[in-house]
C-alpha cells in the first residue's frame, strides 16, 4: 500500500469540508489561526512517517494534552480512577451540570473538569505538570524546540472564567489537593504547547506500540495502554464519540487548536489538523480525512 498517496487522498477529500467549520474563537488567541490551513501525518510503528498538507506546521494542541497528562499519571502507577471516572458525559466538554449530581468526580480524564482533576494529580506526582508533559512530547517526537505559548496560555488563562468555575466546584468536593490557581496555570501551559502533526504522530506511538515509547522502554504496561485507548475511542471527542467511533473507527483525541491524534494499535497513528470546528469542538477537515483514510485503508480497530 502506497500510504503517502492514501494520505493525499484523504486530505484532498477531506478540503472541501473546511468551510462548513469555524474556527475557536472564544480563546481569542486562537481566533486568528487560518481556517483553510489543513495537514495530515502518519507515523508507523517500523518507523516510517509520511505527511501532507500543512504536517509539517505548528498549532496549539489544546485537549489533545489530555491524552498525555492521563499517560504519564497512570506510568506513576498511580490509579486515578477513584478521582474521575470513565464514562462519555453527552455534555459539552467544558460543561458544569454533572459535577453537583455525581459529586465532584468528573464523567472522564477528556472532558475539561477531568482533566484539571488528571493534572492536579500529575502536580502532586511530578512537581511540574505542565513541564512532564513538554519533556515527554520533545522526547517522544524528536523535537527539542517543541513548547507551550505563552500567548495563549495568557489568553486561555484571562477568559478562563468556565475552567475555573469547574475547578473551584471540584475543590469544594475535596477532590483537588494543590491551589485551584497553580492546578490552572499548569492546565492552560500544557493546553498550549505547540506542536505539528508530525510531532503528535510520533509522540502518540507508545499507545499503537502498546504502551512502549520511541526508546523502547515502557511506560505502560499493555493493559493499560489498551484502557486509555478505550477511553479515547469513548470519550476523546468530547460528546460526537459516537459518531468519531461510527465515521472513523479508531481511538482519537481533538483539541479545540483544530488537532485530532488517532491510534491504530499494532500500526501507528494519525493526526490530522484543521483549525475549523464542528459544534461539538472536533475539526470537521481532520474528522472527514481520518474517515476517508481508514474507509480507504481498512485501518480501523473494527
């Protein structure tokens, strides 16, 4: 299979679909991000990674941190399901309705009050939430040079109002155990790392090579890197998973940056990038190539 000509077919189906999206504006630092700009990578576990598009350029990659955060909490050995559950939430991702019902215990790691929960305890664990995560993505995917924003950590931060809200709301709960601000400021730093499709394709490999990273150490044991898988194919595009899971058929992780890193265990994975979002948050150019590529392909967990 010629994969580079599989990935120019998926991206060149995927272009049309890039005006029916809109671009993240309520973080207004990401308001300016071109909304034709489009790329797609693959990074295969023999080591080939191939591109087109714009793969090759910088975006901020948002939720697609989260997956991250969660892989280098559980590599501690530490079990943060007590603290956050597994579940899709049918809730828009930044959404407060559950907390008070289900006590403070976010639905999943994805969701944005599961990920400050995610982070807090990767602080208490590492000292430097923010900076484990930028380590891990410069050394998974080869470039030194990868770091978060300041800018739109900045802005993230300014018009955080929701984030915080959810993260004073967990507090109240007892489920926080370092300073709603410090939990924050290392949240936005890792939401604003910037990376290409290029570098997530290769940091993501260690979930297609069942838990082993680029040196070929462990960080997860095979369990546990199909578990996070499972919760990506659940839960990692927010409240459209089921139509992610249906179109796509892999596990996935978006980020409202217009990135979708997705993970076809034993192979390797795919991010796609176009900053213009469905209503749920997901790029519409990055959903509509990933389906084009596995449809093609065959590459699909089912």
């Amino acid at each position: 299979m010629d994969l580079r000509r599989e990935l120019q077919r998926a991206h060149d189906a995927a272009r049309p679909t890039l005006a029916t999206g809109r671009v993240a504006d309520y973080i207004p630092a990401l308001g300016a991000a071109d909304p034709n700009a489009f790329g797609l990578a693959l990074a295969t576990v023999d080591g080939e990674v191939h591109g087109v598009g714009d793969w090759q350029t910088d975006f901020s990659i948002q939720s697609v941190s989260k997956l991250f955060t969660l892989a280098l909490a559980l590599a501690t050995g530490e079990a943060v399901w007590h603290r956050v559950g597994r579940e899709p939430s049918g809730t828009p991702f930044n959404s407060l309705v559950q907390l008070e019902t289900e006590h403070g215990i976010p639905r999943n790691p994805f969701i944005n009050a599961g990920a400050v929960v995610v982070t807090d305890r990767l602080l208490t664990l590492t000292g430097d939430a923010a900076g484990a995560v930028r380590e891990f993505l410069r050394a998974e995917s080869g470039n030194p040079r990868l770091d978060t924003d300041l800018v739109v950590a900045a802005s993230e931060a300014e018009h955080g109002h929701r984030n915080a809200a959810l993260a004073h709301f967990i507090a109240s709960y007892g489920n926080l155990e370092n300073p709603v601000e410090a939990v924050l400021g290392h949240y936005y730093a890792h939401c604003a790392i910037t990376a290409s499709c290029r570098d997530l394709a290769l940091a993501g490999l260690f979930l297609a090579r069942h838990g082993v990273r680029r040196n070929g150490g462990r960080l997860l044991s095979r369990s546990e890197a199909k578990r996070i898988n499972a919760v990506l194919l659940t839960c990692g595009t927010y409240d459209a998973a089921g139509e992610f899971a249906y179109r796509v058929g892999l596990p996935g992780k978006s980020g409202v940056g217009g990135g979708i890193l997705a993970v076809v265990p034993g192979r390797g994975t795919l991010c796609a990038w176009g900053p213009a979002l469905d209503r749920a948050g997901n790029s519409v150019g990055a959903v509509a190539a990933l389906d084009a590529f596995t449809t093609a392909t065959g590459w699909s967990i089912f």
